[in-house]
C-alpha cells in the first residue's frame, strides 16, 4: 500500500514537473539534440551505425535506380546514407541536411564529391522553406523520428515533384524498450531531476504513417517492418557509457542528469543491469511515390 502511494505522489510531482517546464518552454528541442550528437559524432560510427548498417543498406537498395533531378537527405548523420547516394547517383546534386556540425564534419570525410552541398539546418526547418517541386528523391535514415514525421512527410509532398520519391527508416515508438523503461521509471522516482518537457513523436504503427503519407498524396510502394537486436558491451556502468555514445538518448539526455555518478545515473545502471529484455531496434522502413 505504502509503494503504491509513494508511486502515485511521484507521478503526480512528474505530472506537475512536465506541465511546469511546458509552461516555461522547456521543450526538448532540436538545439539539444544536435548538442547531443556533437557530443558523440567522432564515437558514433564504431558505438552505433555498426550496429545500424545492415539495415539501412538494405533499405538504400530499395530506392528506385532511375534519374533523379535533385536529392535532398534529411539528417544525414556522418554520411554513410550520403556516401551511397553519391555513388549511386554520380550526376544528381545531393544536399545533405543535419543539424550537428560535429556529425557533418564527418559525413565531409566520407563524401568528397562537387555534387554535395551540406546544410547545417533542422530537416523541418528546411524543408519549409525549399521551393515546391524542387526535388525528386528525398532520403532519411533514422532521423525524422526525432523531429514530427506527419509535418515532414506533408512537406515533403509539397517539395517533391509528381512521381517523386520519398524513402526512410524510422524508429517505432516502442523502440529500444528496456532503454526507455529504463528512462521513464527514472523519470518518476526522481521528478524534480527531469529538465525538459517533450511530446514523443515516433510512429505507434505502419497503419499510422500510411495514412499520413495516403493523405498527403502518397502510395506506399514497399515497406518492411522489423526488429534490430542490439548487443551492448557487458560490465558495470558500461552499458550506460555506450549508451551515452551511441545516439540512443540524443536530446533525452538534456532532460536527465545520466552522466556521472549521481542517484539518477545509478539507478538508470541498476535497472539495465536487471533488465533481461533484448536492446533491440523496433524500426519501419518505407518507400513511397508521390502520386
């Protein structure tokens, strides 16, 4: 009786703690996100897109090898994705958007090519002010998650010509579960610790996204849905130390102290260390034609 009070004084001190940052326009937003990936670009190809490449390849050969008048590649990360559409499409203009200048300085040493031109910019940003009919292939592997995927692919529809494509991978909502079990129980045991406010906005279902994307004018011609099992390295504090490199709690780790030592990063510890779930990618990958 005595846990389920404190529970619920907890998660009403939570509630409050949230509804007051949102007050104040503390929001987890995409400045503290690209502070997170300045943080890990030089880590993040060894700690994480190993773990990410198989997939992602398979999605990129998916996308239609036809002419392309002009590519646009939302959060383009450290350039693999970028690295494949150079070289696949040699005599098509690419501009690769991120919003990390540490994570594009990357992606510079992979992609050394005339027809790349790097945009430091939040992806929904640039969007809405790219011209309509601009482009006919747009690229985006693990990122549009982070911002609002139903304004994205609205914008997309308005910025891709008719028959052009729009191909990404994204994270499910319930992604990464133990992680974020992990996130969230901290949230509530120590509520006043949590510094931003946030609105989640990765997709719950394919059904969703496909009626985002046949209201904006798209039929989906290919998707896959699966899971992408993640080994982390083994050892105390390790899991959290690589988790803080990977990308995995980019941004979320403005919204909690999870570095150090403190009682909030040692609780995070102990309940991975007792978590028997799988790490594991819960992702959706799409390729869809403007109509």
């Amino acid at each position: 009786m005595r846990r389920t009070v404190n529970i619920g004084l907890n998660l009403f001190k939570l509630n409050w703690q949230v509804f007051r940052l949102a007050l104040q326009g503390r929001w987890l937003s995409q400045a503290d996100y690209a502070s997170s990936y300045d943080r890990i670009a030089a880590d993040y190809d060894a700690c994480w897109l190993s773990h990410l490449k198989t997939v992602t390849d398979s999605f990129l050969l998916k996308i239609p090898k036809v002419h392309y008048d002009h590519i646009i590649e939302l959060g383009c990360g450290t350039g693999h994705i970028t690295k494949y559409l150079v070289s696949t499409f040699p005599h098509t203009n690419v501009t690769a958007v991120d919003i990390s200048a540490n994570m594009q300085s990357e992606a510079g040493k992979k992609v050394a090519s005339k027809n790349v031109t790097f945009v430091r910019e939040d992806m929904l940003e640039f969007l809405a002010r790219t011209s309509s009919d601009s482009s006919s292939l747009i690229v985006s592997g693990w990122a549009i998650g982070y911002s609002n995927p139903s304004r994205i692919i609205s914008e997309s529809s308005r910025v891709l010509s008719q028959g052009g494509v729009l191909a990404f991978v994204v994270n499910y909502k319930d992604t990464l579960k133990p992680v974020f079990d992990a996130f969230r129980k901290c949230m509530l045991r120590y509520p006043t610790s949590v510094r931003r406010a946030v609105i989640p906005r990765f997709p719950a279902t394919y059904h969703s996204i496909e009626k985002i994307l046949t209201r904006n004018g798209f039929e989906v011609v290919w998707h896959e849905e699966g899971f992408l099992a993640i080994d982390p390295p083994k050892g105390e504090n390790v899991c959290r130390e690589w988790l803080m490199k990977t990308g995995i709690l980019a941004g979320f780790d403005s919204m909690l102290p999870l570095t150090g030592e403190g009682p909030v990063a040692k609780y995070f510890d102990k309940l991975l260390s007792e978590s028997h779930e799988q790490i594991a990618h819960h992702y959706l990958s799409i390729i869809a034609k403007l109509k």
